[in-house]
C-alpha cells in the first residue's frame, strides 16, 4: 500500500491527521486478518510551497523540511500512528523520476516545451480521467494556459520545471531543473514497490488531477496497471465549513492537542473522532463533538477498567459472537462506526457482569474489548490514568485545585457525610464539579475522583 504524505511546509492539520489515521487504521485491520503488508508514505519535501514558505523564513530548504518532518513524527507518536515501512523523500528519488520522465519522452508520451519545462501529453494516454470520472472535453472547458507557458495542449501537465535563480535544481537531460509533484509519486511508489501493487490511497482531494495524473504517467511508462484499489478518504469541515486558512478555521494537530492538559488523553480523543465516522464520509468538527468522543472514550476506558490485565482462558459462543460482528464491520469496507458500536455494547455487558458480580465473563469480555480496541489502535493507555482517577493523577484541575487539595476536600466531604451533615456534603460535590472533578462514590463507601 502507498499513501500520499505531507508536503512539509507548515505544521500537520486537521486533514493530514486523518489520513494518518485512517491509513494506519486500514494497516491494522489487514495485519490483523494475517495479512502481510508493505506500507510506503512518502514526504514530498521539495516543491513550490516549500520554495515560498523557506524565502519567508529566510531558511534553507532543508532547515524548513527537517524541521517539520521531526514535527509531523511527533504529531504521529500523539495520535498513535505508527511508522510506515518505508517513509521515501522526493530528494531522494531525483535519478528515478528522471527516468521515468526520460522513458515517457521515448514513448512519445512526453515532450520538452518552448520554456524548458518537460510535459505529459494528456491525449496521448487513453482513458484519462476514467478514476475522477471526467472526459477531455469537461477538462478542456476548466482548463486555462499562462502566457510564459510552453506547453501544446492546454491540458498537458509538468514533468520536470527548467531551473529559476535561488530554486534548488538537479541535472538532467533537458538541463538543470526538479520535478513537478505528480511525477515524484509515480516514481517513489514504482520504486518501492514495483509497477503494479494492491492499495494507492489518499486524501479526497487529491483523487483528481494527482492522482489521474499518477496512472496515465505510471502506467505510460510501465505499460502495467498500475494499482488495483484506490483509497481515498473524506474531506474535514470545521461547523460545516472546508477546513481552511482563509476561513480562519484551520486547526492543526498541535492546536488540538494543546487544548487539553494531558497531550496523550487529547491525542487518542482525536484518533478516537477521526473513527466514529467512515474514511469517506465527510468528517464535521466542532467543540462539541471532540466532547462527545472524549465521553465515549471514557465510557470504554471505564469499563476495561473493570476487567483485569491478564487474558482469559477461553472464548464463550457469546464473545464469539462480537468478535464475528466486529470483523465483518471492518469487512464492509472498513466501516469503523460498526465496529466501535461493537466496542460499545462489549462495554455495556462489561458493566452488567460487573454489576452481577460475575468476575469470569468481566475477564472475557474485557479482554476482547481489549483486543479487538487494539486493531483500531485505541484503548492503549492505562484507564485509572486515562480518566484521571484517584490522587497523584494528574497534577491539578486546570492548574486550580492540587491533587492533595482535592483529597482533603474530599476528605471533608466523607467527615460531613458521617456527620450526616449532607448540605455541607453536597456543597462540596458541587464545588469540585465547578472545577472540573468528577465524583463516584463506590458501594464500599469510598470515592474516586477525575478531571473532565
């Protein structure tokens, strides 16, 4: 499988966020049904935004891209995403996408242009537009050519770009120059793994032309098809607007995860969002549904809680039974929002047997839900952590109340409850809840407590 990664120019948003996880989810399910899979991301790490954003800077190129390479690893680690196979750079593959341009221009596919640049001949390639589902004609009508543009065909695209004063260049056969972006990704897939694999996926946006253009170059040249399966995940609307900087609503990673004083809690609450709704639905974001994930991941995180760590010793028909609907979830194309469901009602008998007292099938059952949350890569972290409980877990309420300062109020609050002094007992409860602590008081006469 080869996804389309990030252009390091600027920290990861909302959007990349999803297609890290979304892939990284499709890795899990497969290797969980034995599976054995290869999975390349590449970086694009030279290319016109990056040019732009490094004279802003007033910083080399490579400066801007380490930089927020090591910052994109960093939002990967946050959201549980782990490391693809191999993670190819654009630099790095220069000598391979010359060739393949060079192989195009022999097959007629390709032309040198009046300006230097080297182009694909659209019309040369049948079936053009078959993925995106347009026609020539439809493209024809949106197309537009610049005036300093040395290309025959308004619907031609760049292969390689003749060198400007102060860009970055490489040799090659039609003169010192880099490439265009969609070339780079037909050369690094090839090249990692070969002409023809199983999965290319992606941002929605990128289906057309990135994409379209990736199988008429690819294939050009192989004379192969190129990818059975096409992934391409929904689009991120912030209260129902697309997701951008000229909006005001572009939220990256960091912002999100900076919004909540424990980044690791924050971090699967986000990855825990990006599942309740199928890779390609559109995903609506807003203050209120990240609560709501955050609600429903407390409910789960609560009732493994319950169950210990060691594993059962057998499957009843029962658990079974999820187990099978958990899988075919994931079956129907990866319907993530089925298999939580599946989650959820694991948690819910977790509860009952809890409640029953019947202490073998709250083992069983939280063990499955333990397993079956960690082909979704979720429910990683410890539960009395991940929901703030008892003292010493977190170091305060929003930096108001220290975790010693809530155990003594708590402790008033018992004092007045023996004393059956129930209105100071109750006003205390809700002074916590004002700040943010949660109280549970358990059957043995005890009470935890968690920060919201």
């Amino acid at each position: 499988m080869y996804v389309c990664g990030m252009t390091v120019y600027d920290f990861c948003h909302l959007g990349h966020a999803r297609v890290l996880v979304v892939f990284d989810m499709v890795v899990r399910v497969l290797r969980s049904r034995g599976l054995e899979v290869r999975y390349v991301r590449n970086i694009t790490d030279i290319d016109d935004k990056i040019i732009v954003r490094a004279n802003e800077l007033s910083e080399p190129i490579d400066a801007v891209t380490s930089r927020f390479i090591d910052a994109m690893h960093e939002d990967e680690a946050a959201l549980n995403v782990m490391p693809p196979d191999e993670e190819p750079r654009a630099t790095g593959h220069i000598q391979s996408i010359i060739d393949m341009v060079r192989v195009l221009q022999d097959k007629g596919l390709a032309y040198q242009g009046s300006n230097g640049d080297v182009y694909f001949r659209v019309r040369k390639f049948p079936g053009y537009g078959a993925l995106s589902g347009r026609s020539l004609d439809e493209l024809l009508t949106g197309a537009r050519v610049e005036k300093d543009e040395g290309k025959d065909d308004p619907l031609d695209f760049v292969l390689w770009k003749t060198a400007k004063a102060n860009e970055p260049s490489w040799p090659s056969p039609w003169g010192d120059g880099r490439p265009g972006w969609h070339i780079e990704c037909s050369a690094m897939s090839t090249q990692c793994l070969g002409d023809h694999f199983d999965i290319h996926g992606g941002g929605m946006d990128l289906r057309f032309p990135h994409h379209e253009n990736e199988i008429a170059q690819s294939e050009g040249a192989t004379g192969k098809r190129f990818v059975n399966t096409w992934m391409h995940n929904g689009f991120v609307q912030i209260d129902e607007e697309k997701m951008s900087k000229s909006l005001g609503n572009f939220l990256t990673i960091r912002n999100l995860l900076a919004d909540d004083p424990d980044p690791n809690r924050a971090g699967e609450v986000i990855r825990f969002l990006i599942l309740l709704s199928h890779y390609r639905s559109p995903l609506n974001f807003s203050d209120g549904i990240l609560g709501q994930a955050r609600a429903g991941l407390d409910r789960l995180y609560a009732a493994l809680r319950l169950a210990p760590a060691k594993p059962a010793s057998a499957l009843s028909a029962e658990v079974r039974s999820y187990e099978a609907a958990f899988q075919q979830a994931l079956d129907d194309d990866f319907n993530t929002p089925s298999a939580i469901a599946v989650l959820f009602e694991l948690a819910r008998e977790i509860n009952k047997a809890s409640e029953a007292r019947d202490t073998a099938l709250v083992d069983e059952l939280g063990c499955a839900l333990k397993r079956l949350a960690d082909v979704l890569g979720i429910l990683y972290q410890d539960p009395e952590r991940f929901l703030g409980i008892g003292s010493g877990s977190r170091s305060g309420v929003d930096g108001i109340l220290s975790a010693s300062e809530i155990e003594n109020l708590l402790a008033e609050r018992r004092q007045a409850r023996e004393s059956r002094d129930f209105a100071r007992a109750d006003e205390i409860r809700d002074q916590l809840e004002q700040m943010g602590v949660e109280l549970m008081d358990r059957p043995d006469g005890s009470t935890e407590w968690r920060v919201r």
